[in-house]
C-alpha cells in the first residue's frame, strides 16, 4: 500500500510540474491565458472551484510580472502605455476578489466557463 501512495504523491508532482509549465508558456506567450489552464488543473488536483480561482490568479501573478519585465527588456512594452491600465485594473482585481467570495461556486463556474467560450469565439473570428 505505502509504494502506492509514493507513487501517486510523485504522479501528483510530475503532473504538478508540468501543469507549471504548460501555464508558464502559455502565459509568456500570449501574454495571459494561463489561469485558463490553472484552474481546470488545479480543479482536477481536488481544491474546490473558489480555491482554484484564487490560486490560480497567485500563481499567474509573478508569472506576469516575469513576462513583463522579459517583455520590457525586449522593448516589446511601452511603460507609458501601459500605465493608463493599472489603476482601474487594481480596482477590478479588488471587485473581483470581493465578488468571488460571494458568489456561489456553480456560478462562479458558469462564468468562468462562458467567458472561456466567447474568448475562444472571439480568437477564432478576428
């Protein structure tokens, strides 16, 4: 029995890492997208749907960040542009967290689940 459950602990890391770069890549190459990818997956290791919603934007942060400043040093980014968005973006990341705890996780999934439809819609068409 104990060689099974080090054997699904060490599955659960591989897939774990993996998982980590798959988000990774898919988030420095388009820029976001990667929670798209963390959420399912982090659904899929048992945390519940709000639980999986919050880490995933924790794990997508110092990815950002990451891509940014590899971004800004490639001079793929202007500073001054970007600057426009950060304070109503900070406003909505506060919105969206209050909302998330007060939303039920079977709309929560809902959401999440039409906005990757009309983001995927949206892709394919322009």
């Amino acid at each position: 029995m104990e060689n099974k459950s080090i054997m699904s602990t060490n599955q659960n890391r591989l897939i774990t890492a993996a998982a980590g770069l798959g988000i990774g890549i898919v988030n420095g190459l388009l820029g976001a997208g990667g929670g798209m990818i963390a959420v399912p997956i982090l659904k899929k290791l048992g945390l519940e749907q709000k639980s999986a919603h919050a880490n995933a934007v924790a794990i997508i942060l110092p990815i950002s960040i990451l891509s940014a400043v590899l971004y800004l040093f490639k001079d793929y980014v202007n500073l001054s542009d970007s600057f426009i968005y950060i304070p109503t973006g900070v406003l909505g990341a506060v919105i969206g967290a209050y909302i998330l705890r007060k939303i039920s996780p079977v709309w929560l999934k809902r959401i999440f689940g039409g906005f990757m439809v009309y983001a995927g819609v949206r892709l394919l068409l322009k």
